[in-house]
C-alpha cells in the first residue's frame, strides 16, 4: 500500500532514473557520431550537454512551465483570500509559504511545480477562484499540497524538459538528414544514414516516449494526493466537490499543452477530451468519478 514515505522514496528514484536515462541517451548519440567521424571532440561535447540539460531542468524547468501556462504571481494584497487559503495550510502541513500564481483562464484548475518544497509554487486558474466556494478552493490547494510534501513536482516538472528536448532532438535529426550535406567521404554518408534512422525513429517514437515517461509517474499519485489533502483539511467532501464542478468543465484551457497536462489537478483539454476514444487509455489521470468515490466511501 503507498503512503506518504514510499511514495517520495519512489519519486526521488524515478527523478534520478529519468536523468541518468537521459543522460546514457545523449551520450550514446554522441559516442555514435564520434565513431562514425573519428572525432572525440563531438563525444566530449555530448557529455557536457547532458550533463548541462539535467543540471537545467533542475534548476530552471519550474520557471519553464511558468512561461508556458502563462502564469502571474500574486501578492498578498491583490488577492488576500486566497494567500490566506494557502498560508494557513502551509502552516497546518508543516511545509513552507509556496509562491503564489495565478493563471488568467476561464477553465477551473490549478497545478504545483518546483525542485522541492523549499522551492515549491501553486499555481491556479481565475476560473477556479471564480467557480469554487472556499471549502472548494482550500480542498485544491491542498491536494496541492500534498504533491509537494510527497515529492511529486520535481519529476513531474523536470518530465516537461525532457519530454519536450526528445521532441526538439528528433526535429533536429531530421532536418540534418533532409539538409545535411550529401555525397563525398564515406563518413558523411553514414552519417547521414545514421540521423536519417535516428530521426525517424524519434519522430514516431516521441509521442509514444513522452506518454510513458508522463504515465510513469503513475496515477496513484493523484490518489495518494486526493487522500492527504483530504487529511490536511479534514473535509474529503471540500475536495470531492471541487473535483465534481472541475470535471464537468469541457472548454480546454487557452494554454492546453501535452508536455504539463500530467501536472494538473486534473486534464487542461477539458472532460469531454479526456474521456473520448483511444486518449482513455492514456489519461494521466484517473477517471474524476473514481477520485470522487474515493474521497466520499473510503
């Protein structure tokens, strides 16, 4: 059964799995280009990028997934309601006052992010400050919460990087393949050969690639998530509410985007989106019907 502890001890080790995963990819490119060229200079450089993308998405994949959403901080004295909200369950989770955001959409929603709780922002919608009561919201936030005290934002956030990078990499072989030089030395010639396969596979593979890396998270955290905050507020029915209103919202968000639908509360392309056809198979988070029964008759 997951608790709290295991989950972050999980957590932690697919953060450093995804990372040294990336990292033995990018090297192996590059061990492949040298090769075919004779030049160690092009190994060398392979080596420094992986190492400098980890050390990036570490530091900066918060402030990226920011950008994306479009995200404004907040300050206290702009909206005083929902910085006491969050101060309060801070001080009741034993964690520190994460920065505040808020996000100018109409569509009911609210996402955590940061390297650890030290560094951590909540971030939601103007359609769910507007569309929730306060029980609602506070239930949210600290679902919010939760993924912050069990570890799940620095995965979840630096997957955003990475996901994103194995989309640009494939982008990037085919183009030197399509426009690359021809002819000449033999080395040129399967080099070309090379990126040509290299970029084909990666064109086909990077959509399947970035929903399993997404999935293996694995959907238990939103459970474990819905159960901690429930826990955090003592009102199951303040979040179970939250999610019912949440889940009848079918508009997506402006900003709807596959690379940090896995970070919010539930999916930015709107129920109906997330229900239909193949894409239930691939859903990053459970059904909210089965989050609702589980908040209500645990």
């Amino acid at each position: 059964m997951a608790t709290l502890y295991t989950q972050q001890d999980k957590n932690i080790r697919k953060t450093w799995f995804l990372m040294m995963l990336f990292l033995i990819v990018i090297i192996g490119i590059g061990w492949a280009f040298s090769f075919i060229y004779q030049s160690p200079a092009i190994l060398y450089f392979a080596v420094l990028f992986s190492v400098g993308m980890n050390i990036f998405s570490y530091w900066y994949s918060d402030k990226i997934v920011l950008k994306m959403s479009g995200a404004k901080p907040v300050i206290k004295e702009n909206n005083r309601e929902l910085w006491n909200i969050v101060e309060n369950l801070s001080i009741t989770a034993g964690l520190p006052m994460p920065k505040l955001y808020v996000i100018d959409d109409l569509a009911p929603n609210a996402f955590a992010t940061g390297r650890n709780k030290e560094h951590s922002v909540i971030a939601v919608t103007k359609g769910l400050l507007q569309t929730l009561n306060k029980n609602e919201i506070e239930g949210v936030i600290a679902h919010e919460f939760s993924h912050i005290g069990n570890k799940d934002i620095l995965i979840s956030t630096i997957i955003v990087v990475l996901v994103g990078f194995v989309t640009l990499l494939s982008d990037f072989f085919l183009r030197m393949s399509i426009y690359g030089r021809g002819g000449g030395r033999g080395g040129d010639d399967r080099a070309k050969i090379f990126m040509t396969l290299i970029g084909i596979a990666l064109a086909i593979l990077a959509p399947l690639i970035a929903i399993l890396i997404q999935l293996a998270i694995s959907r238990k955290r939103e459970f474990l998530a819905d159960a901690s905050g429930a826990l955090l507020t003592r009102y199951p029915e303040g979040l179970a509410s939250a999610l019912e209103k949440i889940g009848k919202y079918n508009t997506p968000m402006k900003k709807a985007n596959k690379a940090t639908a896995h970070l919010f509360i539930s999916s930015p392309f709107g129920a109906r989106a997330a229900r239909s056809g193949i894409k239930k198979l691939f859903m990053t988070h459970p059904p909210v019907e089965e989050r609702v029964k589980a908040l209500r008759y645990k």
